[in-house]
C-alpha cells in the first residue's frame, strides 16, 4: 500500500511538470511590419559604392544653382529621406559649359528627418563624378567645401553662400568644373571651409538677397 501511494505521487508530480495535452500554447508574437523605424528606413538608403557622399545640412529651405566652367561632362546627385512621403529621393544634375555656365537653379525644401516623430535627422548626401567620355564612364570626385561673400558696393550688403567643388579646384586656373552653391534662407553658421581659396568668380551667380 506504501509502495503504490509512492507511484501515485511520482506519477502525479511528473503530470504536473508538462502542460496538458489539450491546452493550446500561445502563439509567438509577430513582428508589425508596418511599423517605421529609424533602422529600417536608413537599411533602405540609396547607396553608390566607389562614390564618397558629402554631408551639408540645408536647412528646411535653400537656394540652390550650380556652374560649370568644363567641357567635360559633370556629374552632381543629392539624397535625402522625404519626410511627408515617406521615401528616399535622390535628384540627379548633368551638364557642362564655360563662363559659369548654370545648368541648375531652384529651390530645395527638405525636412532631412527620419523615422518616426522626427527620431533622427539625417543631412542631405551630395556626390559628384566626371565623364571625359560623354556619359559612358565617370570618375568619381572628391568633394570640398567652400565658403564666399560678394560685396559689390558700400550700400551692398552683399550676399553669403556655401560652396560644394571638386577636388580639382587646386588646378592652376583656381576655378573648379564645377560648383554646387548652396544658400539656406536662414544663413549658415560660418566654419572653417576645406576648400580656400579665391571665389570671386562664383559672385556673379551668387543668388542676391
């Protein structure tokens, strides 16, 4: 009788330790594809192996035009994440000429976040390339960064603007192939520029305020 209570508890404790048979087990919680993170739109950024990207901040709105002095082709793309629409765009310029020849003039309005409730921002990424060869090959180019103010009179205030040029702006002319110059609405802050040097060819072109 002792030996057979023994059985009965060893065999209700054993019972115990493993789920019923008929209960069903919760099923693993899936992941809401729907949901947008910062990880999941950065995974989905353009890349362009070979291609080293410029980072500028532009602010919500800025003035745009780029030059060519070259009758080689040139090559400028931006990307940049499009808030309202969700997505990431990249715009592509191309064109060559002397005499800051201007093959762009707009106005760029960006919202450079990302995410969900403006997690992160992420500044607009510029490239340049060169084709020696109309368009079937490019070469990938460096990219500075420069800064000039034009000053025509003493009333003339002059206007401000940043500049994007390649690294062949050391050439012995001094001009570079081309030139991004970029105007924010609100002015940029004033730093230490990569490129120096001597940009008063660009003050023709430069946007007046």
């Amino acid at each position: 009788m002792k030996i057979s209570a023994y059985f009965l508890a060893a065999a209700l404790f054993i019972i115990g330790c493993h789920p019923h048979p008929n209960i069903p087990e919760a099923p693993a919680t899936a992941e809401d594809t729907s949901i947008i993170t910062v990880e999941k739109v950065l995974a989905a950024k353009p890349q362009f192996p070979g291609y080293e990207p410029r980072y500028f901040n532009i602010g919500d709105t800025c003035y745009m035009r780029i030059v060519c002095n070259t009758d080689k082709l040139e090559k400028i793309w931006a990307v940049y994440y499009d808030q309202p629409h969700h997505k990431w765009v990249t715009l592509t310029w191309t064109g060559s000429g002397r005499n800051n020849t201007m093959i762009l003039d707009t106005v760029l309005v960006v919202w450079p976040y990302i995410g969900v409730n403006h997690m992160q921002e992420d500044d607009p990424a510029f490239y340049m390339a060169m084709s020696s060869d109309s368009g079937r090959t490019w070469v990938a180019q460096h990219i500075y960064e420069g800064y000039c103010h034009c000053k025509r009179t003493r009333t003339d205030k002059g206007a401000e603007a940043s500049l994007l040029v390649p690294k062949d702006y050391t050439y012995a002319s001094g001009i570079p192939n081309i030139a991004v110059i970029l105007q924010r609405r609100n002015g940029f802050n004033v730093h230490t520029p990569t490129a120096v040097s001597n940009w008063d060819f660009i003050c023709p072109v430069v946007r007046r305020f």
